[in-house]
C-alpha cells in the first residue's frame, strides 16, 4: 500500500518510494557500477515516478552521470 489512509481503521504499510529508489542507487554505485538503466517506470504511478526521482538523483551525485530511463 502507498498511502496512509485516515479513514480506514486497519494497520497498513507504508513505503517511502523516493528513499528505495536512492538505496537502490546507492547499493549499485558502491559495488562500482558506473552506467544504470531504469526500465519498467510505470508513467502516470506517483510511487513508480518517486522510485525513479530518488534513483536519478542519487546516482547523479554519486557517479556524475545521469542514468537512461
């Protein structure tokens, strides 16, 4: 489940995408890959666009290069 609902009386989980995204990135980086693909970024899904967001920008900082989406 991506978000909290108010209204339901029920325990749910939560994902913080943009994070996942950057550990994801992160791990990669320091296993010394230097060029990454992003493939299956579903367009219109905000926890696919998020997961991307914080793929992207944590590769940029850490190798200097965009990765391909």
């Amino acid at each position: 489940m991506h978000e909290e609902l108010d209204d339901v009386a029920q325990v749910t989980v939560v994902s913080n995408n943009r994070v996942g995204g950057r550990l994801a990135a992160e791990h990669l980086a320091a296993l010394g890959h230097t060029r990454a693909l992003v493939a299956g970024a579903t367009p219109g899904l905000a926890s696919s666009r998020l997961r991307v967001e914080g793929f992207s920008d944590a590769w940029l900082e850490r190798t200097g290069r965009a990765p391909l989406v």
